[in-house]
C-alpha cells in the first residue's frame, strides 16, 4: 500500500546547477502516492536558455515518475511560468502524464482545492516579464552562494541548515510584502470560485495557513528549501521539509491546527 495518498510537488527547476534532485530522488522514495501533482516550474526552460545542467539525479527523478504513471499512479503536470512552453499542451497526455492548466483536487475528507502554479497571482511576472527574468537570476546567484555556504558550514562541523535566499526573503521588507499579497490573492481567487483552498508553488516559500477560513497551501521548492507537501489517507495535509540526509517518519499537524508549521522528516 502507498504511505500516502498524493503528493504535491512545485518549482524542481530540473536543467539547473541548483536542483537538489538527489534529495527529491530520496523524498520520493520514502512517500509512494496514489497520485502525484506536479505543480509548475518543473523544467526551468528560463535558465536553460542561458545554459543547460542535466545530472544523472537529474534525469533519474524523470525516470521515476514516468515510472510512476506508467505502474498506475496518477501524475499530472500543472505548468508554471518557467515550463510555460508545455501549457500549449494542455490536455494531452505525454508518457501516461496528465497535462493541465490548474485542477481542483478532492481531498479524502471532501475538501475541494485548487491546485495552480501561481504565477498568475505574481504581477511582477505578469506585466514585467524583464524583471521577473532579473530576479530569477539574482535567486539563483543566492542559491549558489548558499551551497558554498552550506559546504563551509559542514566543514566547521556547524549543524543544522541556514538558507541565504531564505534569510533574505525574510529581512526585506519588500520581499514579505510580495508574499503576503500574493498569498491574498491566491486566497481570494478560491474563495471567488466557492473552494476550500488553493495549493500552489512560484514563490519558493513553503506554508500551511488558513487565512480567513480558507486553507493557503505552498509546496515550497527543490532548490533551497527541499519541501513538498501530502495529503494522508483521512485527508489530512502536511508539510515535509526534507533537508535531513537521513529521512525519518515526521508527524502530521491535522487540517484544523494549520498554522505554517514545517514538520522535518
């Protein structure tokens, strides 16, 4: 029997220097699903344009959720802004992969959720393509100092994980500003569309939150924050954060206590 009943994935950014698919290769092996949304930034064709880095993990996480479909998991694949090109195919089925533009997910406990990259709540990347491609480069300049950084911290024998790109987000005032209103507008388009929430991804900053009655879910990304989330059996969601090296079973916040609690596996 799988040991959960979906799993909700965004921003993997497969074709980067900075994808950490050894660890979502490690994720995946521990969380076998009945269904497996892929929600958007899956392939970075943004920073493949500028140079491409494809790894054996790389193409190994490829291998295995094709593998996946192919065995009778459900996998659908909801582009985001940085695999844009594949919403020209919506509704077509690559590999026993389900292309769609957004879907709304049926919990086991009846719960309706949108399921949407994100990108569309975000009006930097709507209106201003050129500075959403120069804040794209200047993340990714971040994430490559944080993986010096992170290798000087293991040599000094520093434990636990520090995230530059993380850290930023949270002292710029600008920057939490973008994910609060982002996070707003998410949170009012499904309750516009009369759902119990939205799950979604592009901000690369994972969360459980129930905001005015409706559940605001982030899937983080497999960059920086190495975070996914899943729903149980009894339909209850969690967050994962899987930047341990050796996994452990984490425990499950239920739906009802949702306040941006983080469980570490």
């Amino acid at each position: 029997m799988p040991k959960v009943r979906s799993v909700f994935l965004s921003d993997i950014h497969l074709g980067t220097r900075a994808c950490q698919a050894d660890r979502l290769l490690d994720f995946l092996r521990e969380h076998p699903a009945e269904q497996t949304y892929l929600i958007g930034d899956i392939v970075d064709f943004w920073a493949m344009s500028r140079g491409i880095c494809w790894t054996q993990a790389q193409n190994t996480v490829v291998q295995k959720l094709l593998r996946r479909a192919r065995h009778g998991e459900r996998v659908m694949f909801i582009p985001g802004n940085h695999d844009e090109a594949l919403r020209d195919y919506c509704g077509i089925v690559f590999g026993d992969i389900e292309v769609a533009a957004e879907w709304v997910h049926e919990t086991a406990d009846g719960r309706r959720f949108l399921l949407i990259h994100g990108d569309q709540f975000d009006q930097v990347t709507r209106h201003h393509r050129w500075v959403a491609v120069l804040g794209d480069k200047a993340y990714e300049a971040l994430v490559r100092i944080n993986l010096w950084l992170s290798w000087a911290r293991r040599k000094l024998g520093i434990a636990g994980y520090w995230s530059l790109a993380g850290y930023a987000k949270r002292k710029v005032k600008t920057a939490l500003n973008f994910i609060f209103d982002f996070e707003d507008s998410a949170v009012h388009h499904a309750r516009e569309r009369g759902l119990d929430g939205v799950i979604c991804g592009h901000i690369h900053w994972a969360a459980i939150r129930d905001i005015d009655g409706v559940a605001y879910i982030n899937c983080g990304d497999w960059v920086d924050s190495c975070t996914a989330i899943v729903e149980h059996f009894d339909g209850r969601l969690e967050l994962v954060n899987w930047h341990v090296v050796a996994p452990r079973p984490a425990l499950v916040a239920p739906p009802a206590e949702m306040a941006g609690e983080t469980v570490e596996a």
